[in-house]
C-alpha cells in the first residue's frame, strides 16, 4: 500500500509580525512533533500486531510488538532530547 496516513494532521501557523523561531524553539516544536508522530505510530503498529496474531501471524506480531517496544524507546530519547533543549541557556 503506498498511502501513508496515520491519522495526525500538520498544522503550521504563520504570522508575519512576529520575529522567526529561536532555533531553540524550532527544536523544541520540532521534537514535540516527532514524540507525537512515534506515539502514532506505536499506535498503529500494536493494532497491526493484534490483527496479525488473529490472523495466525504470531511471528510477525512479535516482530510488530517488539517494533512498538523499539519505538517507547526513540520517544524516551526524543523526550529526554527535548528536556536538554529546554533547560539549555
């Protein structure tokens, strides 16, 4: 399938009389966003897991639940990443 929809818009305001994104506010919005985007996926990942092991793909289905494990685990780099970047100077 080559649709890629996982249920998360992107939204992107722009207003013209304020000054740009610090660099440290774009990094923060930024890896807001990719926190949001991996919990979306884990989302879908373990939905997939659970059809594939009803489906009798329990090989598969460990495989996808060891993805979504693999993924809490990007999210708690991005987490502790973004925690940096806000308490930097």
């Amino acid at each position: 399938m080559s649709h890629h929809d996982h249920g998360h818009h992107h939204h992107h305001h722009h207003d013209h009389e304020t000054t740009p994104m610090s660099l440290k506010e774009q990094l923060e919005t930024l890896i807001a966003h990719w926190v949001d985007h991996n919990e979306a996926h884990k989302g879908t990942y373990l939905s997939w897991a659970d059809k594939a092991r009803e489906g009798g793909f329990t090989e598969a289905a460990d495989l996808i639940e060891e993805i979504a494990g693999m993924t809490d685990a990007v999210t708690a780099k991005l987490k502790e990443t973004a925690e940096k970047v806000h308490t930097a100077p």
